[in-house]
C-alpha cells in the first residue's frame, strides 16, 4: 500500500502456519473458456488412430471424432503450449455413436516429463463418468484446477470402441472463498453480542473490506479478539500484491501486543508489489 489515494479491497486469512507468504487456496472456478477448438492440428496427438480419418486431430467438437487404433491403453492428448488452468472436461460420442464411458485424466506441466494422475483430496485417481449414450455431451468439473500444459485422456471403459470428441474448459475467472460479514471499518464493530465479530479458531478465512483508503506508504491495523497472542507464533498477516488464479503472494506485516488484553497491533510497510492495487489483508491464526 502506497501512494496517492486509493480505494482498496482487503481479505483476511486464519490459520496456524504464520510463515506462509506464498499460498494456493481452494477456490471456485465461474468463468470458462473452450480451449481445444481453437488448438493447431499438431497440438493434438493420440496413443494410436484407427486410421487416417479418425486421427486425433478429428476429436474436436465440430469434428467426426478420434478413434483408437486398439482397444487397450489409449490416450488422446493437448499441448495447450503454456500451463493454463482447467476447470472441467467435457466429452462427446464420435459422429458415428462410438463413446467413452469412463476415463482418467493426466497431466504434464511445462518443462517437466512426468505426467501425473488427477486425484481426489485422498491422492486416489479419480474415474470420470463419461457418456452413457451418443447424444449427450456430458461435463465434469475438476473439484481441483488442473494448472499444466499438456492434458491427456485415457479412456478405460466404452461402448462399441474408445473414441470421442471433447473439450477442455480453461478457467477464466475464479472466486475465492470469503466470509459474508460486513467487516467494513466505519461498521463492523464489535460489541456485546459479537454479532460483527468472525469467530476464529484453528480456521482459515478470507474476509473483504472495501472502500479503504490511504494517503501513506504504510498501513496499520488493530486486531480485536478474545484469546489473542499478539506473536508471530500464532498470527500471521499479510497483503496481497500479486495473484494468478488461485496462486496469491503475500507482503506479511509486523505484529505486535498491545496495553488492552486482546489487542494486537499490526503495520504494513511498503510493499514489494506494484503501488496503488487492489489488495487482500491474510491473517493466519
């Protein structure tokens, strides 16, 4: 924070790692775009083709569709040419009623040779359910963004042949998880009922203020609770200066006790990020 004036948007995060300055939350994807209708020919390659007419470059939407030259261990893949973000998938019989019932999916970032299995939150691949007839496209939502370059498909179960056509959905816009409390300075007040105040335990939450502003190169705060400990031990605050997607970077900021029993003081020097943006207040506890 620095500079002339300017109107400000403040996040506020909780959670027992006060070292963190670099962090990748969980956050909901709301804008898509379609990526592989707009792909060159030989970005698209598959583990075989059936012949020359139903070659991966056939497996967009607008397409015939691709088919494998066998029935076992076949992939159909991407090069996005950068690491993009990917919300979902969504896959289509071929034109001639061959469809994949059930696939995973893998992927490989830039510069890197590995390819890694999408997983649930328990590091188990995840089985996709894919089409259960020739007519209807169907979705599925990554729970967790896929950030790579290269995105393969491996059919494991389908009718009559592995062949399809598909779409990946790129992430566009993305919301991340906030509190709905009316923490604006001028109203959030805390008073007897601790109606405005967030409760906070052992938790991490995003909250949002806006319409702050500043004249200075710094920024100081006053963070009122019960059971505080003014310590970098326990709390942790930081102001956002640069994000993608989900990847936010964090400038931490000094905590320090005060007289007042659960009143801990926090200021905010200059940043290392560009003056003048849109910013989000972390704070772990």
């Amino acid at each position: 924070m620095s500079g002339n004036i300017a109107t400000n948007i403040f996040m506020l995060f909780l959670s027992l790692r006060p070292e963190i300055i670099e962090s990748s939350t969980s956050c909901q994807c709301v804008g898509y775009a379609p990526l592989i209708c707009n792909v060159g020919d030989a970005q698209l390659s598959a583990s075989s083709e059936y012949d020359a007419e139903y070659g991966a470059r056939y497996s967009r939407w607008s397409e015939v569709g691709w088919s494998a030259g066998n029935d076992h261990s076949s992939w159909i893949s991407v090069d996005l040419t950068e690491n993009k973000r990917i919300g979902g998938v969504v896959t289509l019989a071929s034109q001639y009623d061959e469809y994949v019932k059930s696939y995973i999916i893998q992927y490989r970032l830039e510069g890197s040779a590995a390819w890694v299995d999408y997983t649930d939150a328990s590091e188990t691949t995840v089985t996709f359910m894919g089409n259960e007839n020739r007519r209807d496209p169907v979705l599925n939502k990554f729970q967790e963004q896929i950030y790579a370059r290269y995105i393969r498909l491996l059919p494991l179960t389908y009718s009559v042949w592995p062949s399809l056509r598909w779409e990946l959905l790129e992430c566009t816009k993305n919301i991340l998880p906030h509190s709905t409390q009316d923490i604006n300075p001028a109203t959030a007040l805390c008073g007897s009922n601790s109606s405005s105040c967030v409760p906070i335990i052992n938790n991490r939450i995003r909250l949002q203020w806006k319409g702050l502003k500043t004249l200075m190169n710094s920024a100081n705060f006053v963070l009122l609770g019960k059971s505080l400990i003014c310590s970098h031990y326990f709390i942790s605050m930081g102001i956002e200066w640069t994000s993608i997607g989900c990847e936010v970077h964090y400038d931490l900021c000094r905590i320090q006790g005060a007289k007042e029993k659960g009143n801990c003081q926090v200021s905010e020097g200059e940043s290392s990020g560009p003056a003048i943006q849109p910013a989000t207040l972390d704070h772990w506890r």
